[in-house]
C-alpha cells in the first residue's frame, strides 16, 4: 500500500497575521503623524506683496470667535504676555507669528503686540510681530 505524504494541515498558522497587523500599526502610526488635529481654522487677509519668514519661534492665533491661542493652547486675554514669554524665555530676538482671520477687529491684533511689547521691556529684547496673510 502507498501512502501519501502531502496531509493538509487543518489548524490556522497565526505567523503570517502577526505580520500584516504590524505593518498596518506602522502604516497607521507613520500617518497619522502628518494630520494636524488641532489646527484652528483662520481665514487669513489677502496680500500682494506676501513674503515668507525662515524662522517663526512662536505661532499665536486670533479665530473668528476672538479667542487666543499660543502655540495651538487656549489662552485667555490676561495670560497672553506670560504665555508669550514662557516660549521666548530663551530666544534673543524672536519672531512671534500673528494667525488673526479678516473679520477681527484691529484691537485684538493690537492686544497680541502690546503683549509683546511689555515682554520686550520687562526683558531688554526685540521680538517683533509679524502678521500672517494668504497670497492673492
């Protein structure tokens, strides 16, 4: 009698799974570093003669509900130089980048660069303020 030696195997290899659900947990975790989640949604005023700064140390933002951010962290009006000044403690002359929406009034950019401006005389530097725009 002749007997065969190809037997199909009745239980599950898990091997190969292992693989593929760590490739995909790579896969997932590689993008979702390059989604932004908490991004505020400005409407930036248009400018013709937009110029791109190589350097921004900090980033505060002013949305249509006139509501301040430093570094994408609610902060309230009163708090603005503090927190400000906790992320330019260690920067000589840094540059801080105003996201304000075109429908903000003037007295909350203001508000951003009298902040600055009481930093620069408590400390002796000379941050400035740029204002961000989108191109036309």
């Amino acid at each position: 009698m002749i007997q065969t030696r190809n037997k199909i195997d009745p239980n599950f290899n898990p091997a190969s799974m292992s693989d593929l659900v760590f490739l995909l947990l790579i896969f997932f975790m590689l993008t979702s570093t390059l989604i932004s989640p908490n991004a505020i949604k400005i409407l930036l005023p248009k400018s013709a003669s937009g110029q791109t700064m190589a350097k921004q140390n900090v980033t505060v933002s002013i949305d249509t509900n006139y509501q301040y951010f430093v570094e994408n962290q609610p902060t309230p009006e009163g708090e603005l130089p503090a927190a400000i000044a906790n992320y330019t403690a260690n920067i000589q002359d840094a540059t801080i980048k105003l996201h304000a929406d075109k429908t903000v009034p003037v007295q909350y950019v203001v508000t951003v660069i009298d902040a600055v401006n009481k930093i620069n005389a408590s400390t002796g530097q000379k941050h400035k303020v740029i204002l961000a725009t989108q191109a036309e």
